[in-house]
C-alpha cells in the first residue's frame, strides 16, 4: 500500500482501525505507516512544513492545526468530532499537496 492509498484510508475510514477518529489517532496511524516503510518521509514533510509556515520550530501536526483553525490553534481546540474530521482531513490534504511535489523531483534523479 502506498500513501495515497493510506490517506484515502486515514481520511475516510480512519474509524474502522482506530476507534473513534481523533487527530491525535491519525497522527498516530501515519507515524506508524512511515515507520514501517522506513523510508523517512514524514521527516522531510517536517522540513516542508517548517518552511511552509517560515522555520516555524512547531512538529508539522501542530502546523497543520494552525492550517486549519488558526495561528494560535492547538489540540484544545478540537470540541467537536467534526473539529476532528476537519484537521485530519486537512492534514491528508497537506500530506498529499507535498508528495505530489515529490513526484516530479523524484523523477527528475
């Protein structure tokens, strides 16, 4: 399975593996798929993130909240199961906006 797969998975059925979706479960889900490919993707995503949000020292989770809710945002302030659907959905997206930047790079070695 490769990652678009995964996302799909993550940000569609994120409850059939996890329980409940929560952010805090997804991120959880992603550590552990890129663990287990052992390739270190989400260590360069971190890098993307930070320069995405001008060397922000925040993990790319907490920056993907702020994407979603606001500068100041932070895992208080998902309340609601849709508050939780929005910042997975939008931590996909991310994820997906920077592999299909990778794609091209990739090709080009």
């Amino acid at each position: 399975m490769g990652w678009e797969e995964f996302l799909w998975h993550v940000d569609h059925r994120l409850g059939l593996y996890v329980g409940r979706p929560r952010y805090d479960r997804a991120f959880s889900a992603l550590t552990g798929f890129d663990l287990a490919r052992g390739r270190g993707e989400l260590a360069v995503f971190q890098e993307w993130m930070t320069a995405r949000h001008r060397g922000s020292s925040l993990a790319f989770w907490s920056l993907a909240l702020a994407e979603t809710f606001g500068d100041n945002a932070t895992e208080d302030r998902l309340v609601s199961d849709d508050d939780h659907k929005r910042a997975i959905s939008t931590l996909c997206r991310l994820l997906r906006e920077f592999f299909g930047q990778q794609a091209p790079m990739a090709d080009q070695h």
